[in-house]
C-alpha cells in the first residue's frame, strides 16, 4: 500500500471510532433524560427500556462496524504470519 492509501485508511477507520464514541455519548445522556422523565413524572411501567435496547441494538452494530476493522487485520497478520512460517 501506498503511503497515500495507508493515512487514508487510517483517517477512515479514527473517524469512524470517533462517530461511534459520539453515539455512545448521545445515546447516554438521551437514555439517563428519558429516564430521569419516567422517574418524576410516572413510575410506572418503564416504558424507557424500549429506547435502551432498541437504541442499543443499533449502538452494538455501530461498535462492531467500527472496531472489527482492526480486530480483523490482526486476524489476517495472525494468518500471514502462519503461512510465512
């Protein structure tokens, strides 16, 4: 790979960790207002789950896009190193 491809590479997969700390944040505080609502205003069912998991499928589909580009290079150099050998 050229030098040019690697930092592009490289820009690509921070900016998509940075994106994925970002909803991390946002989905936390989203999730503590819905709650913090639910707590002094009903006290009933706890109808903020629905956007705990819901939102949280999408959150863990969003992890694993982000960082299984590198869980998957170090899987490749584990295999090239074996075929070196």
């Amino acid at each position: 790979m050229k030098t040019n491809e690697i930092e592009r590479l490289a820009i690509k997969r921070a900016e998509g960790k940075i994106a994925f700390y970002t909803h991390l944040v946002i989905y936390i505080f989203v999730n503590i207002f819905l709650f913090v609502i639910w707590y002094f205003v009903s006290r009933g069912f706890p109808w903020f789950i629905f956007s705990l998991f819901g939102w949280g499928i999408g959150l863990i589909t969003h992890f694993i896009n982000a960082f299984s580009s590198t869980f998957v290079d170090r899987l490749v150099k584990k295999e090239y190193e074996k075929l070196k050998k």
